[in-house]
C-alpha cells in the first residue's frame, strides 16, 4: 500500500465529516424572510434573504416573516357606556419591521399583538355608547391602532391598521331599533307630505288671487282644462257657467226685445 492510499484511509473519514458539516451549514433565507441568528445562545447578526453559510452546533436560526400579517380579534363581549351588550370581533394588519427585537423581546409577537388588541377593543368600546360604537367604527378603530401600536413600538412591530367587522346586539334591541327606524321613516314620510301639501295650497291661493284680478283668467282656464280632456266620447263634463255670464245674455235679450 502506498502513501497516497495510506494518507486517503487516514483522512477520509475527516474529509467526510467536514463536507457533511458544511453542507449541513447551507441555509436559504426565503425573499420576504430575515434570518436572526445566535452563536451558542447570543444574537450575532441578521441574515438577509439568499444563500447563507451558519457553524452548525454553534449557529441557530430564526426565520421571520416580513411581510403584512393580518390576525382576527376574537369577539368580544363588551358592555357599552348605557349598559348595552355588543359582541364585537375585528382585525389587525402589521408588520416586522425589526426581525431581531421582535425575536428577542417578546416571547411571541402576535399572540402580544392580538391580546393587546383585544383589550384595547375592551376598553375602547365600553367608554362609548352604543349609538357611538354603532355610527364611528373607523373612530374606533383609529383609537385601539394608537393603543396597540403604543404598547408595541419597542417590539420591532409596526401596526398598519385596525378593522372593526361586526357588532352584534341581542335579538329583542334589533327589533327595537328596528321599529324605531320605521317609525322614523314614516315621521320623515309625513313631513315631506305636509311640506308638499303646504307648498300646494301656496301656489293655489296665489293662482286664485291671479284669476280674481284677471276676469277672463277663470274662462281660459276653463278652456284649457276641457281642451285636455280630450275627444274620448265617454267623459261627461259638468261646467259652472260664471254668474257674469248669464249677465252678458240678459243684456243681449233685453237689447233685442227693444228692437
């Protein structure tokens, strides 16, 4: 046996070890991922999407995803400021904008996230009542985004906004509000009614007034409304002849017989 071969029995199972250790040291970091990495438990730097190369035994890995995150508020019981039971459930979108901090200062981020909105939501429409929770939901949740993102600005997370997706009232307030919309439907209704009753009698007063200082007002009006009649054969029509009329034919009679 030569020395070649003596020396290749000797390092083999050395050159082996290494390429075993360094293929198991290849990492690929994902396009909207950031890698945190720890070197025997301490954070040692950020590792941006691509190949990468860690120590394996002494390197550990998290992976964080960078992109928007959108997690569900569970509902809510709330009880509003005029002691009206709603159940409210809404949604978060954020995002990592720090991998590092969000790994190392908090256990979990979204499970903080989630929670904190939960109690933002809590405190948010309990101290309002229920017209209020009902008519400004963007209000509220503008107000639980300013909470939430106040609590988390030192976790490397950036919230992007808060939705607020359905508020449920027991069954028997529904129906109430309900008939109270109707009857303020109707109310509106016989406003507009009257309103419209009142213009009508305006503009018939007016057009009396106009016909009383014009003789022959009455008679063209008179005129117009048989003309639109039409020729149907059926219609009947009964006409008031004015008292002056019949004047008009007593002085042509009287004229007559003088004659």
């Amino acid at each position: 046996m030569g020395l070649f071969e003596i020396l290749l029995v000797l390092f083999f199972p050395a050159i082996i070890f290494f390429g075993i250790l360094l293929l198991a040291g290849i990492r690929i970091i994902n396009q909207w991922e950031t890698g945190v990495r720890f070197r025997l438990g301490r954070y040692k730097d950020t590792l941006e999407p691509g190949l990468r190369f860690i120590i394996p035994i002494l390197d550990g890995i998290k992976r964080v995803d960078m992109r928007l995150l959108t997690i569900d508020i569970p509902r809510q019981q709330v009880i509003t400021k005029d002691n009206v039971p709603v159940t409210i459930n809404g949604v978060v979108y954020f995002k990592v904008v720090d991998a590092a901090t969000a790994i190392i200062k908090v256990q979990d981020y979204i499970y903080a996230v989630s929670q904190y909105a939960q109690t933002a939501l809590r405190d948010v429409a309990g101290g309002m009542t229920l017209d209020q929770v009902l008519g400004e939901r963007e209000n509220i949740g503008k107000d639980i985004e300013k909470i939430v993102e106040e609590a988390s600005k030192n976790w490397g997370i950036e919230i992007t906004d808060i939705k607020l997706q359905d508020i449920d009232m027991p069954e028997d307030l529904k129906r109430l509000m309900s008939r109270q919309a109707s009857s303020e439907r109707e109310k509106r209704a016989t406003i507009i009614k009257a309103e419209g009753d009142k213009m009508a009698a305006e503009n018939l007063a007016k057009a009396a007034e106009t016909m009383m200082k014009s003789p022959g007002a009455m008679q063209l009006r008179t005129l117009q409304t048989i003309d639109g009649l039409g020729p149907t054969a059926s219609n009947t029509v009964v006409l008031a002849v004015p008292v002056d009329m019949f004047e008009l034919i007593r002085n042509i009679s009287g004229a007559i017989k003088k004659k």
